[in-house]
C-alpha cells in the first residue's frame, strides 16, 4: 500500500488539460493498484498564500517567541512538508503559464522548501531531503515507473 500525492495546481476547472490529465493517471493508478490512498491536494481550492514577511520571519522565530499568527503560518508549512515526507507516489498536474509554472504551485513550493526540512547545504552541495519519491508531471512522462 503506497500513499499518492495528487497536487494540482491549473487555476481553470472547467475543461482544464493538466486535470483530465491527472485524473486519468489517477484512475489508471487506482485500477492498477487498488489498494493505494490517493490524496488531492488543489492549490485552487487550498490555496497557499504568497510568502509574506509574517511566512518568512516565522519561520526563523523560536516556537515560544512567535505570535498566534505566526504559529499558524509555520503550522501550514509544517503540514505541508509532512503530507509530502508521507507520500510514496507525487503526481503533479502542471500547466505552463507565461512561460513557467502557475503561481499557486509556486506558493506552494515557497511553502515546502524549507531548509532542514526538505533541503540542506552539505559540504557536496544543496541536498534534497525529500527521498524516495516516485513522481509524474505534466501529465506522464514518467508513468512507467508505475506499471507493474
Ligand atoms: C494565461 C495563460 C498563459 C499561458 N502561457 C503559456 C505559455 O507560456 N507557454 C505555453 O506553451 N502555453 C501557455 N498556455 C497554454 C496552456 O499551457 C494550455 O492551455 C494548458 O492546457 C493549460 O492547462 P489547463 O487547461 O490545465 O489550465 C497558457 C495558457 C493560459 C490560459
């Protein structure tokens, strides 16, 4: 049993690519392996805010010192980063907007890099920290890696 991660992250619902992509993958996953959980993480719905100073700062500010508010903006990163640690299979659902990615995967993204957490400097080099992760984008590239 592996846990999947769907992020999706298009702003459009109605007759958007990125999600008739992914949610083909979804179905073709959950026909092959019926036995995975399958989380939707929309960024559209839940969207993750751009960072701020109060994001920024909270961040850098022991847990005893912080205010309510900033509590709340590391409790956000701090999920985030924990839903991804916990996932096996990340699938995300990306159209190219303006020549890049939409904003909201990249809030999202500015939420879950986060040093210690899911990157770090070592004396090699920047080290990723989120390992063993099996991922599709732009709608499946990579999907043999899921055939059995
Ligand atoms: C505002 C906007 C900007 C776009 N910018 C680009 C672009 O820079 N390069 C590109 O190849 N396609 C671009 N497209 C085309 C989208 O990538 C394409 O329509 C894609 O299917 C959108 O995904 P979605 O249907 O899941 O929202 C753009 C579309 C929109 C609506």
């Amino acid at each position: 049993m592996k846990n999947v991660l769907h992020i999706i992250s298009s702003p459009r619902t109605n007759g958007s690519a990125s999600r008739t992509l992914g949610n083909a993958i979804e179905v073709k996953l959950q026909e092959a392996y019926p036995e995975h959980t399958i989380t939707t993480l929309d960024l559209l719905k839940n969207p993750f805010p751009h960072l701020g100073e109060e994001q920024v700062d909270s961040w850098f500010i022991p847990a005893k010192s912080r205010t309510p508010e900033q509590n709340a903006a590391v409790q956000r990163s701090d999920d985030a980063i924990a839903q991804l640690h916990a996932s096996d299979v990340i699938i995300i659902s990306v159209p190219i907007y303006n020549f890049g990615i939409p904003s909201a995967l990249k809030a999202y993204i500015d939420h879950i890099a986060r040093g210690g957490m899911t990157f770090r400097y070592s004396e090699n080099g920047f080290e990723g920290l989120v390992k063993n992760k099996k991922s599709l984008y732009r709608g499946g590239q990579r999907f043999h890696f899921f055939r059995r």
